[in-house]
C-alpha cells in the first residue's frame, strides 16, 4: 500500500482509524445512549432536590430589580401576592427547576459529550467545543446585561405608570402583582437578553460554513440598526421604549462583532489556503 504523499493527509489518517475504532454497533450505541440520559436525568433530579431548599432566595434573587424599581418610584415597601392556595409553591418550584437546570447543565453536556465525542474527528472535537463553551458564555453575558442594565430601567418606567388622581372623584392606580407574574416577566427578560446575546455565534457558525460573509454583513450594517430595534421589541417583555432602546443598541453593537469575527475566520481560512496553496503550487484562495 502506497503511503500518501500529502501531509495533511498523513496527520488525518490516525485520527480517522482512532475514531473507525471507536464506532460501536447500532445496539451499543442504544445502550450508551441510555446509560447517558440515565446518569443526566439522575444529575437533573439530585439537582432539582436540592435547589428546593434555595427557592426562596431565588425568588429574591430575581426580583431584586423590581423591588429596586418598586422602592425608588413608588416609596412603599415592595409587595407580592398569590391568588390561589398554590401558586406560592408552584412559583418555587419552577424556580427550583429553573435552578437545578442551571446546576445540573455542565453535567449533562459532559454525559452527552461523552456520548458524541468518541465519533468525531479531532477537528470537529475543537469546533464542538468552541461552539458549546461559546453558546454558553454569550447566554450567560446576555442574561446578566438584562439582570443588571435593562430590568430595573424597564420596571422603574412601568411602575412609573402607578399614579394618584385628585379632584372631585379621586382614585388611584396602584400595582398588585402576583408572584407568578413578576418571576415571568424576569424570566423573559432573561432569556430574551440571553438569546440576543447568542448572534455573533450564530454569525460565526454561518460564516464557517461559508454562508455569510463579512463584506455582506457589513453591506447589510444599515438595514441591522433598523432590524435591531424590531427585534429588541419583540425580545423585551413590556411595551416600553426604554427597554427596547436599551436592547437594540447592544444587538446592533453584538451585529458589528459579529462582522469581525466572520472576518477573522475568514482571514484564517484564505492563510491556510495560501500555506496549502505553496505546497501544492496551486492557487486555492478564491478571488474576491
């Protein structure tokens, strides 16, 4: 057998026989499969037991802002309520899901990485990885900017709209907000700020794969800041413009990152096709 003469080839080959000898048969691959999702929902489970006994200072935790807001526009002392004999508990026991989901995640995607990992080629492995430990990062960036920068503006204007009406029939607009609502409203707001946050990954999982480019995002910049403040609408929880404001100026700025790293994959791509391009004394970057 004749031994190939590209190196790229040569340095591809024993990870391809490490993962050929790693392939396991439709049978055992069931039975991993199931010994994985065993151990995740075990993890989940022992997790949500757990986050039973912090459900409370979650909920304290989350509705920091609002009781900011509430104590800054309205001069009271914050108040909740519940209208049915169990909506208390089932309130925390989202918010124990909620938690644990949190927790018990690194777990799980260890278990199912383990499951995925072993029929890949190292390549795949890194773009995996790159992409998960990424996914991770901006989702959690996102939901802290909506925690710290965009809630307390958001509810301080919404609260803003309690008001005291004097004259001869004088009445009063005063907000009673249910537990359930208020962690709802957090919690959209979380996730919609996570979300967002997750488009320059999205923008450069596209332009890995070849379809977007930089120059076409950046032909495109004058149409994102109208689209950002249409999405910053949609992804924010109340009608207010502030919040919108303040979420479409991160998404058009997360827009301009994005062009940036597609341009960099972009340029690492075109050096190693000019390295592979001297080797082979063939011109392999594409023009323009």
């Amino acid at each position: 057998m004749s031994t190939p003469d590209n190196p790229v080839q040569q340095e591809s080959d024993p990870d391809r026989a490490r993962v050929d000898d790693a392939r396991m048969s439709f049978l055992e691959h069931l039975y991993d499969l199931r010994k994985r999702l065993r151990n995740a929902a075990l993890i989940f489970i022992l997790a949500t037991l757990g986050s039973f006994f912090f459900a409370q200072k979650y909920f304290e935790l989350l509705t920091r802002p609002a009781r900011v807001a509430w104590t800054a526009v309205l001069k009271t002392e914050p108040k909740f309520i519940f209208t049915g004999p169990t909506e208390a508990f089932w309130v925390y026991t989202k918010l124990a899901m909620y938690g644990a989901l949190i927790v018990a995640s690194p777990f799980v995607i260890w278990e199912l990485w383990k499951f995925i990992a072993p029929g890949l080629y190292r390549k795949e492995k890194r773009m995996a990885l790159t992409v998960t430990i990424a996914t991770a990062l901006c989702f959690a960036g996102g939901a802290v900017f909506g925690y710290l920068l965009i809630s307390k503006p958001a509810l301080t204007f919404l609260f803003g709209l309690a008001e005291v009406f004097t004259g001869p029939m004088p009445f009063s607009i005063e907000p009673m907000v249910k537990m359930d609502e208020m962690v709802g409203f957090m919690l959209a707001m979380l996730l919609g700020t996570g979300v967002a946050f997750e488009l320059p990954v999205v923008m450069a999982v596209l332009g890995w794969l070849g379809l977007v480019s930089a120059r076409g995002l950046w032909k495109f910049n004058k149409y994102a800041l109208i689209l950002s403040a249409v999405v910053g609408g949609v992804l924010t929880p109340g009608p207010d413009i502030l919040s919108q404001l303040l979420m479409a100026g991160p998404l058009f700025g997360l827009f301009n990152i994005s062009i940036i790293v597609v341009w960099m994959i972009e340029r690492t791509r075109r050096k190693k096709l000019e390295a592979l391009g001297k080797e082979t004394g063939a011109d392999l970057v594409p023009s323009g």
